[in-house]
C-alpha cells in the first residue's frame, strides 16, 4: 500500500493516508483515514468551512498594528 505523509514525521502512522488508487477502487480504505490525518494537523474545519478566518490587522499610516492601535504588529504575528 502506498501512503501519503500529511505531516513530516512519516513513522507516524494515524497520519499516513493509502494513496487513493485512479480507480477509486481502494476508497473504503482511503476515506476514513483523511478525516483522521487532517484532524490530528488542525486542518479538518479549514475543509469544513467551520474555521474563523483570521482579522487583518488595523493600520496605522500603512503599518500593521496590535488592536492598541499604536503597537507595530512583528513579522512573526503577520505570519501566523
């Protein structure tokens, strides 16, 4: 069976997915575990369309800043 990782420690072994044949013909198997594999890495409500998208940040003379209104926001919080 040939699976694909959807986390980058491949040795563990709820998030491995058997790859779905072209066929379709191995979906039984396939299905239950893209619930499971895409739960255990928080993505399962982005599938859903239950996740809260994210809120821009407010700016201030074209900066992004922290709800204070005065506060820079870093790259690092943009990022997330």
């Amino acid at each position: 069976m040939t699976t694909v990782p959807l986390l980058s420690n491949p040795n563990t072994s709820s998030l491995l997915v058997p790859k779905l044949r072209d066929d379709g013909s191995n979906w039984s198997n396939y299905e239950p575990h893209v619930p499971q594999a895409m739960g255990a890495k928080g993505l399962w409500l982005h599938v859903g369309g239950k996740a809260a998208a994210p809120k821009p940040y407010q700016l201030v003379n074209n900066i992004p800043t922290l709800p204070d209104g005065k506060t820079r926001a870093t790259d690092d919080q943009i990022e997330v």
